[in-house]
C-alpha cells in the first residue's frame, strides 16, 4: 500500500514539474477584450506575465485587460505615446525593462511600440494579425477580407520586425467565408476564440524551443489603409456581390455610406437576394443607376449586372438608426422630432439601463445590453421597471432581445408608443355557408407571408361538396410564380426574421396557442372537413380534427428538447478535444398532403416541421384545401410571424412539381400514391438534392387466426376496411382467415355491414358518407368490376348508392386469390378482400401476407400471445396491430416500409426528417 501511495505521488510530481516547466515570463503589450482573455489563458497555462502595458483610463474606466491585470496585482503601466520624434522615451524604456519580461505578447495593440522594445527581450515579440498574412496587411485587415470577397479569412501570429506586417510567420488559422459573414460573425465565431487559443499555443511553442519562424513571401502580398468614413462611400458600378462585399466589409465601423436626399445616410445588414424582384416603393440614390425599393423586408439595391442584395437597416447623419423597410413610414423617428412625452420615456429607459449596467461608466446607443454583463434576470427587471416607469406602454422580454442595443431599444419601445409597430390586420374575403347549424367561414386564397391573396394568374377551381356535388368555393389555383414568392417569404422568414432568433420556448408557445385555437374552432374545422372531403361529422370531430389538436399539443411540447450530444474522442496531446453535436432546423420544407385526412396530415409533418424550427410551404390536396386555409387564418391568430407558414391550394402537376424543383426548398415531406412519390424522389435529387420522406401507398394484411376473439375479430376487422370510408392509408387492404372460422367470420361480417347506415356525413347516425371525389369514387366501382371479372365472389355491396353525391356501397369480396388484382392492388376505399388458409399454416400465410411490394401496416387477431408476436416478428410492415386496428397515437413512430415509403411521421422520430446534425470538435 505504502508502495502505491509512493508511486502515485512520483507521478504527481512529474506531471506537476512538466506544467511548470518550459514556461516564460510575458511582458503582454496592448488592449481590449482580446487582450484579457489572452492575458488570462496565458495565466492559466502557467506563463507568468511581468508586466501590462497598455492604453490610459477613458473616461474614467480603465481597458478590460488593464482591469484584469490590476485585479490579479500584475504590474500595470498606462503610456499615451512610447516615444516622441522617433525616439523612445527614456521613462519608458526604464519602466519596460524593469518587468524583465522574456518574450513580449501583442495580441491587440493600436500604439506604436519601438523596436528597442521590440527587440529587448531574449525571444524577442510576436503579434496577432487579423488576415493570412501577406494578404490584408494594414490595420483594416478584417474590413478588406470581406471588401475583397475572400473565400477564406484567418489570422497570423508573426515575429515582430521593422517593417508593417511583414515579420516571419510562427503560425496561421484560416476559416471560410460565408456568403453574408459581417466583420462581427468573423471576429465573433472564429478570429476571438480561436485566436486566444492559437496565442497561448504560439507562446508555448516559443517556450519550448519549438516556434518555427517561416518567411513571408511577396507573392500576393497586399497593404490597404486604414478605412475612414470618408473614403467609405459605396461606389455603384459594380455587380451586387461586390457592391453586398464592400457594405459588409464596412460593418459596423466606418460604415458604408451613400447620399439619399440631400444626407448620408449608412448601410448596414447586408445580404444577396435571390429570386424575382419584390414589390416596393422606389428610392434615389445618388451615384446608383437604378433606384432602390423600399420593401417590406428592408431597402433592396441593384448591381449593375441586375442582380440583387438586401441592406435591413440604414443610419442618419444624427445617428439614429432606422429598419429599412421604415423609410417612407410616417411618424419615423428619422423625419419627427420626439414629443416632450417620448423624451422623458427615452430617459426612464435609459436610466433603467443604467441602473442596471452599473458597470458600464458611459452609456452610448451602441451600448449593448448583454454584452455589457446583463442575463436574463436583468431582462426581466429591466422590462417591469420600464412598465412601472412608462405606464401603456406594451413591451415583452423577447423586445430585449431583439433590440439589445440601447438605441434600438429605444427606438422599439417609441415605435410601439407611436402604435407603428402593430401589425396590419390581416384581410380575409370568406366564403360563408350556413350549415351544421353554424356560420362557417372558409378563406379561399393563396395564404403567403401572412396574407390571403388571389393566385398571380387569376384562375380558380372549384371545391366540391362530395356530398351532393355542388360547388363550396372557388378557390385559388396556385402556379410556380405563387410558389417562388411562398418560398421567398419562407426563406426571409428562417433566415432574417422573428422565426430565426426565437427561443425554442417561445416557439413552443405560439404552438401550443395555434393548438388551443384549433380545438376551441374544432366544430367549425370539423364542418368544413366533412363538407370538403365527405368524412362523417363525428369522426372528423374526433379523429381530423381531435388528433390534429393533439399532434400540435405534442411537438410543442418537444421544441425545448431537441438536444446534441456529447461524445468522447482521442485527444491530440498535449492538448485536449471536446466535440459535440448540434441539432438544427433545415430550412424550408415543402410539404404535400392528401384528401383522406385533410387537416390530420397537415397536422403531422407541419407539428415536426415548425417544432424543429423551420418554415414550410404547404400544398394541401386539389380537392380539399379549405380546412388547411382556415388552418392559415388561426395561424396567424396565434401570432406565427409572417412566412413561417405559406398554403399553396393547386395541382400537383404545377405547385407540387415546383416545390420538389425549388433549389430554396431542403426537405420535402409527402403522404400519397407510390408512383407520384418515385418522380418526386427524382425531382428532388436532380434539383439539389433536397432531402426526402415519403408516406406512400400500402396493400395491409390482416391475419386473423381461429383461436382469435371472434366478435372482437369481426368488429375491428370492419373497422380496419371501412373506416373513414375506406380512404385510410393503412386500411386492411387484404384479410386472411383461417380455414374453419372463414364462413363464420364472412357471415357476421356481411350481417353486421348491411346494417350501416348510409347518408348525409352531418347527420349524427350516419356511419358511411361519400367518397371523397367523384373520380375516386369512379374508380372503385371499376376496382369492384375487376374483382368479379377475374372469379372472386361479390357477397355483398359493390355498387353506387342511387342518391346524389358520390356514396358507394361498403363492398366484401370472397374467394380472392393471391394472383388476382384486387389482392395485389390498393383500392383506397370501401372494399374487404378476404382470402382463406389453411388451419395452423402460420409460415404459409406469412409468406403470402409479405408478397407484395408495400409494408405500410398489418394486423393479427390470436389469443395465443407467443402467436402473435412471432406473426409481429415476420411481418414486413412498419407498424403492426395485435388484437386492435387503426391504433394510431401521437407519441407513436408512424412510416412504412418498401415501396410504401421511408421516414416516419409523428413520435420523436418525425423530429428528425426536419433536423440535421452538426458535429462541433473544440481544442483546448
């Protein structure tokens, strides 16, 4: 034992001796944020830092590395200048050499350092440079990066010399540029953090006798000054990209800049815009060969190549800063002078900042609230106080994070006094019927980014009530222009909107409230539903309308639980890795729907969709799209911002091939026949590959074996045919039953059948309504004439009923074999096929059950439990019932297998057909 403890405490100091040595001592020579947090890894590494040199107090308030140097007792030494008339200052030179520093640090430094101090210690200086040296040097390095449209940006950590930006190279990071990066995103998600790591890194290379020193070339070197307000104006004869590279390149400071109006006015927010021009207001300016447009998602401009990009914010020469899309607005702040009423409410909010941010010795407008130090208790307070303070006027926590600067906040909280900041009310022309003893009202436009407008060519069909075929409402009839802008809308409102920065809780709440307005409108959805698709009243208030109520409720339930995971790797000694993974939204997601269950579809992949957060456009059925356009409307009354959901009524042939052609659309979800999925399959792989789940046609078995409860049996397997009239994706397509019950179970079957009522889908008796549409209805009665045509036995129905509408009898077919067409065929409605096996071949009928090309559902009637989940086992089908049929639920994985389709509605597998999964490694 005693042993052990010794060699655990050799092992201890080893270790320990191998931190400490090889460590040096640091003279840091700069400011800033940057500057702290290299000074404090550096620390933490072991390093002893002598010395801070750095920039005077401002105003009082000494520069973050300053005040954390002082905290720790670090000596702190504060120069305005190092020299004067080339020469170093003799008290300088004397207060630098007595740190007796090593190496000298320069993570940020504005000052000029002379090279005596440069060059005094044994390893000389090496410094941080913002660009992947010899490109971009100058102090403006971050700026020309994105000025140029470089693909890649970085930074180099060099040995000081005598020239700019020219000393030998110790080591360099590079990252990609995204297409809208501004100079924060760079500095924010790449050049901060990984720039204090590769620092410590550069340090300890040096210490332990390891630092290369690479010279640069002068191959592609290039110098560029610093940018000045005003050498920033925006020159015009450009393409977009260029003229989008150099307003972000200029973001924030200096900002780039044009003449509007007589005034400068600066750009910021930037990004290319894709897709046909928007509807706006024109804009001069000056220097630009064509106005810009004043839309609603902010100041579109025009390169000269006629392309397009989109600044969202624009700042006037007294400051004050301005959404884009504000600019014609009247009551803008930029244009009216506050009232003596909004200046006072300008100084309550603004002392409540202050009282706050305590921490902070002068307020600005660019004063950011979370930057700052604030979390989001002070969220909390700062909102009550202000209520307190500024009485009627309307603010939510989520304003702070929306405008977390003080002169955005400010700006927000007078718009939303001025009452600007309301949103239009939205204008709905209905269709009205009075019918189920209620007024109905049914939208019959285009929904897109939360308005109801007509189709862009006018044109119209008619929806038809199956149950007496009269005409409900013309309803608009989308083209592919129609999709272009629902996509547009919904890719402004993933990419810059609410939608986008919205806190998955807050997500989660408008579904609930989407939820509780379905339910309390669940007699008016559920008249709409039977009218439009024929299904029966209580089943469309039950299960249509029920379960969609009940599906939202789940997924909502969801959004502040979609988690990574952790995940352990090898380490590259002597550092360490942490890597993670990231669930994130798609994007848009196209969604096509059925007719069987209108609003019930709608409801299963639009929950997982938006739970996920992203934004959908939707193509309900041709001949049901009414209860997904009142969907639209409640939508927008539980506070959905504009374009998160678009509805597009029209045919497949024009809006659904769009949708799976969209190069802007990334999953497409789509519940229907299996030949319409194969060629949406090829669609979305020739577009751009966009990712797929497909719910699709199914030919059930439902094995019911003698030992089963035979009532139980009867009355299921009734269900499992007609229910919902048949139009049931995983309705019992075939029935097999064992020899010696056969005619028994055939007998009570035809019975029990002849006694459904059938008739008008509102009447509350009712148990079979109309087939959805007169063609389906059509093609069963051919489906029916098939079956007696190849020798199987029409014991009951298999006819239309003589009364208007499209009803058709609840049809049973017997001695069906396995070769013929309606055994191998789906009818999609009324229709029991039974086939008989033999007594106890359990093997036999399995083989024959998954002889076909569809594996969407089954089921299996025993009371032998060892039976049943030996018959689940070898089922090829995705969901299987034991003892019950149509036992669908929420929480449940839902998808078939084969040519039925892949990927899975409903449960929390349905999360992740609208999830992707990013892995994030870390060193440190």
């Amino acid at each position: 034992m005693l042993c052990r403890a010794n060699q655990l405490v050799r092992k201890f100091s080893t270790s320990a001796r191998d931190y400490y040595q090889n460590k040096l001592k640091l003279a840091l020579i700069g400011q800033s944020l940057f500057g702290q947090e290299v000074y404090r890894h550096l620390q933490k590494e072991g390093h002893k830092v002598v010395g801070v040199f750095t920039v005077p107090d401002k105003n009082g308030k000494a520069d973050p590395l300053a005040s954390a140097a002082e905290k720790d007792g670090t000596p702190v030494f504060k120069f305005s200048r190092w020299r004067v008339k080339g020469k170093t200052l003799p008290e300088v030179i004397d207060a630098y050499k007595s740190v007796g520093a090593q190496l000298n640090v320069l993570p940020f430094c504005t000052q000029f350092i002379p090279m005596d101090v440069i060059d005094n210690p044994q390893h000389g200086s090496i410094i941080y440079h913002p660009s992947i040296l010899p490109r971009h040097r100058g102090a403006s390095a971050i700026n020309w990066t994105l000025i140029h449209g470089d693909k890649k940006a970085g930074f180099t950590i060099f040995w000081a010399d005598d020239g700019l930006d020219t000393g030998p190279i110790l080591l360099q990071r590079e990252c990609d540029v995204g297409p809208n990066d501004t100079v924060d995103d760079l500095y924010n998600r790449f050049l901060f953090p990984v720039g204090i790591k590769a620092m410590v890194e550069a340090v300890q290379l040096i210490a332990d006798g390891k630092a290369p020193r690479i010279p640069q070339s002068e191959e592609g070197a290039t110098y560029e000054g610093i940018q000045k307000k005003e050498n920033a104006q925006i020159p015009w004869d450009q393409p977009a990209s260029a003229l989008h590279n150099w307003i972000r390149g200029h973001d924030k400071v200096p900002g780039a800049w044009a003449t509007i109006d007589g005034q400068m006015v600066t750009f910021y927010g930037s990004s290319l815009l894709e897709g046909s021009v928007p509807p706006g207001e024109e804009l001069a300016i000056k220097g630009a060969a064509k106005p810009g447009l004043v839309t609603k998602n902010g100041l579109v401009l025009f390169g000269n190549d006629e392309k397009m990009l989109l600044v969202r914010n624009l700042q006037f020469e007294d400051g004050r800063m301005i959404p884009a899309s504000k600019y014609f607005s009247t009551g803008d702040i930029s244009t009216i002078e506050l009232t003596e009423e909004e200046k006072k409410m300008a100084e309550d909010i603004k002392s409540t900042w202050k009282g706050i941010l305590s921490n902070v010795a002068v307020l600005e407008d660019t004063t950011d609230f979370f930057k700052s130090g604030a979390s989001s208790m002070d969220v909390v307070r700062l909102i009550e106080e202000i209520k307190q303070k500024c009485a009627g006027l309307e603010l939510q926590n989520e304003d702070v994070y929306m405008a977390p600067k003080l002169g955005d906040f400010i700006q927000l909280a007078v718009r939303r006094h001025r009452g600007e900041d309301k949103e239009e009310e939205l204008a709905i022309d209905y269709v009205s019927k009075e019918v189920n003893h209620m007024t109905v009202k049914m939208p019959y436009q285009c929904f897109i980014n939360g308005q109801f407008v007509d189709a862009e060519d006018g044109k119209t069909e008619d929806s038809i009530n199956p149950t007496d075929g009269s005409v409900i409402a013309k309803v608009s009839y989308a083209t592919a222009g129609d999709v272009d802008k629902a996509v547009a809308a919904a890719k402004d409102a993933f990419e810059l909107g609410e939608w986008g920065r919205m806190n998955a809780r807050e997500r989660g709440r408008l579904m609930y409230r989407l939820a509780d307005l379905m339910e309390e409108h669940q007699e008016e959805l559920a008249t709409i539903e039977t009218i439009d698709s024929g299904a029966v009243y209580t089943l469309a208030l039950k299960t249509h309308i029920g379960m969609s109520v009940q599906t939202f409720r789940y997924f909502a339930g969801w959004c502040d639980k979609i988690q990574g995971s952790t995940i352990p790797i090898n380490h590259a000694r002597p550092n360490r890795n942490l890597t993670f993974t990231k669930k994130e939204p798609l994007g848009v997601c196209a969604i096509i729907i059925p007719w069987n269950y209108p609003l019930m579809m709608l409801a299963w992949k639009s929950a997982a969709c938006l739970a996920a957060g992203n934004t959908l456009v939707l193509k309900p059925a041709q001949v049901t799209p009414l209860t997904a356009l009142k969907f639209a409307e409640l939508s927008v009354k539980a506070g959905f911002p504009k374009g998160v959901i678009n509805i597009l009524p029209g045919s497949g042939s024009v809006a659904g091939k769009r949708l799976s052609e969209h190069p802007d659309i990334r999953k497409l979800g789509f519940t229907g026949s299996t030949p319409i999925g194969k060629q949406i399959m090829k669609s979305c792989a020739a577009s751009n590959l966009k990712k797929v789940s497909l719910e699709l046609g199914g030919k059930s078995p439902l094995i019911i074996f003698n030992d089963c409860d035979l009532d139980k049996a009867v009355r299921m397997g009734m269900g499992s045919v007609f229910f919902n009239k048949g139009e049931n994706c995983i309705a019992a397509g075939r029935l097999f039953v064992e020899e010696s019950i056969h005619d028994e179970f055939v007998r009570r079957v035809v019975e029990e059948t002849s006694k459904m009522k059938i008739g008008d889908p509102l009447d509350r008796s009712t148990d079979h309504g109309p087939q959805n549409h007169k063609a389906h209805m059509e093609k069963l009665l051919e489906y029916c004439e098939t079956g007696v045509k190849e020798g199987a036995t029409l014991v009951y129905g298999g006819r239309q009923v003589c009364r208007p509408g499209f009803f058709m009898e609840p049809t049973i077919f017997t001695d069906v074999e396995d070769h013929m067409y309606i055994a191998r065929e789906e009818s999609f409605g009324p229709v029991m096929v039974i086939s008989k096996f033999k007594d106890g071949d359990v093997d036999g009928v399995l083989e024959r059950a998954n002889r076909t090309e569809y594996g969407l559902a089954s089921g299996v009637f025993t009371k032998d439990i060892n039976k049943a989940l030996y018959v689940s086992d070898k089922l090829d089908a995705g969901t299987v019932f034991i003892n019950t049929y149509n036992k669908t639920d929420v929480a449940a994985p839902f998808g078939g297998f084969k040519q039925s389709g892949f990927g899975k509605d409903l449960g929390e597998e349905a999360l992740h057909e609208y999830l992707r999964t990013k892995a994030v490694t870390v060193e440190y």
